[in-house]
C-alpha cells in the first residue's frame, strides 16, 4: 500500500500580542506530518484529530493549514507546495 506526504508541518510557531502589549506564545515548534495511503479504487477514509486543552493553539493551527493565517515561524505544505494562503483544497 503506497504512502505520499499528504501534509507537512514543520517547527510552526505563531504567537499573538495581547491588549496589554505582551507576546503570547500561542504555538511552539510544532512539526507533524500526515500521509496519504493510497489504494487503486478505494477511498481510506482516515480521520486525524488534533487534540488539547482549551487555549492550547489547535484552532489557530487549523487557521494556518487553511491558509488563513501564516505562521511565524516554519513551514506547512500540502502535496509538496507551501500554503500560501485560502484554498479549496483546504
């Protein structure tokens, strides 16, 4: 059963500035990658979940695979090109 690299994120960081002027680390150097199996005629159907506490940066790592917001630091790529920005791909 055959693999691709499906998505790619590598040492993401992405922090916000707070009313008060103070710089919250909202995601540290987070790195993961999810492939893509491949099976002539069939579709997978995998599901990934993202998990943590509240606060703890999922929706914003969400935001920066659908290209929504861009992270600070690192890379994400999907299919081997860099997200740039919204898609429907995405």
């Amino acid at each position: 059963m055959p693999a691709r690299l499906k998505l790619k994120v590598s040492g993401v960081q992405k922090s916000f500035t707070s009313p008060k002027g103070d710089t919250i680390d909202v995601v540290r150097d987070l790195s993961f990658t999810i492939e893509d199996v491949v099976r002539p005629g069939q579709d997978i159907g995998e599901f990934f979940v993202l998990l943590g506490p509240s606060g703890g940066g999922k929706s914003t790592v969400l935001k920066m695979v659908a290209g929504r917001l861009s992270p600070d630091r690192g890379t994400i790529e999907l299919d081997g090109a860099p997200i740039v920005g919204p898609g429907r791909d995405r």
